[in-house]
C-alpha cells in the first residue's frame, strides 16, 4: 500500500491560500455558490463571486460575475464539490492561479464548514492504518488496489491531482462490467432507492428483472419513484429505510447533507431487510448516508442464505472502509471483494462482494 504522509504539504497550494488570504495587491474570487462559499467570506473579503464558466447575473451583496471578467492575475478559490475535476482542469487550462476549498481548509486553519464526508478520515487513519491495510490487502484486483490508493491519498493531502481519471459516471453505478455476472431473472433489493434512479438502471441492465424492492424513507421521494416506475408490477416500493431493527429514527430536512440517524425533527419508520424480503434475493445494493453498517446487521439472515452480490457505498464515515468489510465477511467469507470510485470528488465510492462461485 502506498500511501502519503498525513503531514503531506503541498507548498505552491500552501503558498496560494496564503496569498489568498493575506495579499492585499491581488485580486481574489471565488466560484460557486453554496455553503462553503459562505463559510470563507466570514474570514476573507473577496472581490466577486463566479457561479460558472457562463452565466451571468446579479445579486443584493455580491456582483456575480463571469468567468470572462476575470483578470489572468487574480486568485479563484473554487467550492465545487460536484464536478470539482472538471472545475479545476477547466481553470488550469485557462491560465488561473486556482485552489480548491478542501486545500483552502489545509492551509488556512481557520474554522470552516467541514466539506462534506471527509472531515473524520485524519484523526481515524491515524489510529486504524493497519485496518485500512487489511481492507487493501483484501482486494481482489489491481483495478481495485489503484482506486484504494488514489482515493485515500486525496483523503490525506486535499489534492485533487491523485483524483485525476475518475468521472462522474451514475450510469455505470452498480453495474460494472468487469465485475458484475449477468444474472438471469434478477431479485434485486434497493436500499436508499431515491426517486428510483438506480431501478431505472435494474431495468436497463436486467430487462428479464424478476423483483425490484426499492427501499426509499423520503415519502416524496417515493411519489417520484412511483410516477416514474409504477407501470412496472414488479417493482415494490417500500417507504422505509433499512437498518439493523425495526423502529421510528428521527431527521432534519434543513441540513444538506444530514443522515436519517441522526437528531431531528422529522421521523421515519426503518426495518431489516431480513424483515422485508422473505424470498431469494441476488443482489443487495446500500446507499443510505451512513447507515449501511447497521443495514448490514438487518440483512445477515439474507446473505446468509443466499450469498447475494452486494454493492455499499463506503464514501459516509472514514470507518465504513474497513469495518463494512469485516462485517460482511464475517457474515459469510465466500466473496472476493472490490472497490471502484464513480466520481470526480470524494462521493461514490463503493465496495462489492461478489460470491466467488459467481465471479467474472
């Protein structure tokens, strides 16, 4: 495993947020406009905001401006947390001195928004190395030791260059080719199934599809999911999530990025998929902002049983990267394991657990 140094220093970006933040003589932007955006201006005053490459508008407290106003001199601080390679490269090639907010974040040491699943990767790296050791060494090809190395060295040094090569690429999700058996007449459990996305993707891939339970706890989410899929009478949607028991757990809708386990208001009724899937199932798929752990224990019953292909989402908490691992093979240790990264920034990694009788 090959990995950088958590004291990792970038010294031309380290020298660009200081430039950023102390020289008066330079002119400095940021582009973007979310929460991250907010959190410098309470440190740093800048000359105008940039929303994109092309759009132009004004608002009450800022002058929003375009890229093409610009000066080649100037400073970008950019918040992308989308598309942030193509934001960067797009910079790069057009001649800016540009940084990111995670770097701006390194470097600054002022006391901003977390940017969003990264901010307790440091602190556990630190004191589990060894596990994320035994996560690599479990993986079952090259393909999977690289993505294991790029992604976690952009988690140590903030640099998106160790990203370079990853795209934004929802379609492939959970139906890689390289790894993925065809499955005839699949059984496939959706767990955080959104606006039936991902089924959308079940039917594309398994047109012969026997079963679709799309598991989804946002009842308008579940509203979208129904008029776009209702016609099929196999799909069954379930406004619910999944979890380790069956039990009212509590949101907040206000916060971008909250999990449905955490503190709220809003309440929302989870249950076990080995509560809610009596019949054989082929592949399991978990993409529920953090819950995938406990959503393990609920379903051990089911992998059991039937050694499912399972695809989780490991991107939530630093921990999911070696304790998702432990706790599937501990249910059932027949599966080689794999790791692909289907995005640009820090989202959507996932880890698969193909049942080595089912193995491309």
């Amino acid at each position: 495993m090959n990995l950088e140094s958590l004291e990792y220093v970038n010294e031309k970006e380290r020298e660009l947020v200081d430039s950023f933040i102390n020289n008066n003589s330079i002119k400095k932007y940021i582009l973007g406009i979310n929460k991250l955006t907010k959190s410098v201006l309470k440190f740093v005053e800048v000359d105008g905001i940039i929303d994109d490459f092309t759009r132009v508008q004004k608002s009450r407290k800022k002058e929003i401006l375009s890229i093409d106003e610009i000066q080649k001199e100037s400073i970008i601080l950019w918040v992308s947390t989308g598309s942030p390679l193509e934001v960067k490269n797009r910079l790069d090639e057009m001649g800016f001195k540009n940084i990111s907010y995670l770097a701006f974040c390194r470097y600054s040491k002022f006391d901003l928004e977390p940017h969003p699943f990264i901010e307790d990767f440091a602190e556990d790296f630190k004191h589990n190395s060894e596990r994320y050791q035994f996560t690599f060494n479990l993986l079952n090809d090259a393909k999977s030791k690289e993505t294991f190395q790029k992604v976690l060295n952009f988690k140590i040094t903030s640099n998106y260059d160790f990203m370079q090569g990853f795209t934004n690429n929802h379609t492939g999700q959970y139906f890689d080719k390289e790894i993925i058996p065809k499955i005839q007449k699949i059984r496939f459990v959706d767990g955080g199934g959104y606006v039936g996305d991902t089924a959308t993707e079940v039917i594309k891939n398994y047109p012969d599809f026997e079963k679709i339970y799309l598991i989804e706890p946002i009842p308008e989410n579940i509203r979208i999911a129904k008029r776009e899929l209702g016609e099929y009478e196999n799909i069954k949607f379930l406004t619910c999530g999944v979890s380790d028991k069956k039990e009212t757990l509590y949101f907040n809708e206000e916060k971008s990025f909250s999990s449905i386990y955490g503190k709220g208001t809003q309440s929302v009724e989870v249950d076990t998929i080995d509560n809610i899937v009596k019949e054989r199932v082929d592949y399991i798929k978990l993409d529920i902002e953090g819950a995938e752990q406990d959503a393990i224990d609920g379903a051990s019953q089911t992998i059991k049983r039937y050694k499912p292909i399972l695809a989780i989402c490991i991107y939530h908490k630093a921990e999911d990267w070696y304790k998702i691992p432990q706790k599937v093979l501990a249910i059932e240790k027949d599966y080689n394991v794999y790791l692909r990264h289907y995005m640009e920034g820090i989202f959507e990694s996932v880890m698969y657990f193909i049942p080595k009788r089912k193995s491309t």
